[in-house]
C-alpha cells in the first residue's frame, strides 16, 4: 500500500512538476541552483507570481479536506543570477551568521 502510494506520487511528481527543484534547490532569490536563470536562459519575467490555486494532490484524493480559503498571491523578484558552476544548495544556520552569510539558502 504505502509502496504503490510512494510510486504514485513519484509518477504523478515525474509528469507535472521540474525535478531540477528536488535535486538541486532554489535560493532565496528563486533561483534554481545549477543553471542560469537569466531571462533570456529561462523565459521567464523579472517578478513571478506564485499561484496556489491548485489542489494538491492530498486535497485531490480527500475531498473533504480541501482549504477553503488560500492566501492571496504576492509578487516575487527573481535573482536571474548564473549558477551554472553552484549545483549545490547550503542552508546557513538559523541560529546566527555563517562565514559572513545571513541565515538564508544559497547556492
């Protein structure tokens, strides 16, 4: 049961979504690590508007569990840097500055 559940969800994540965001991450700039995200690499515009109008794949298969209510959408300035040679993600620690970084992920 849990087997087939983990498979469904990894085909299911396979076909609708980018696996480069599970493998490498994003910055706190949105910026996938691991490739440029210029606008002319990416296409995509300066700001993006993340929408959180679809359900998820929980609210899918429990209708009852369905939020009525969503936060409203926010613009989010993209840092459209070239991390092509930064595949890796790092979390500095929460707790205070890490070698003159901010607690906040980079690539």
């Amino acid at each position: 049961g849990a087997l087939g559940a983990a498979g469904y969800a990894a085909v299911y994540a396979s076909k609708n979504g980018d696996l480069a965001r599970v493998l490498y991450g994003q910055d706190y700039m949105a910026d996938l690590c691991g490739q440029d995200n210029s606008i002319e690499a990416t296409g995509l515009p300066e700001f993006i508007e993340p929408r959180d109008d679809e359900l998820t794949l929980f609210e899918k298969l429990h209708p009852g569990a369905r939020i009525s209510s969503r936060p409203p959408a926010s613009r989010v300035r993209r840092g459209m840097r070239d991390h092509t040679s930064r595949s890796v993600l790092y979390f500095t620690l929460p707790a205070g500055e890490l070698g003159g970084f901010a607690p906040v992920a980079v690539c």
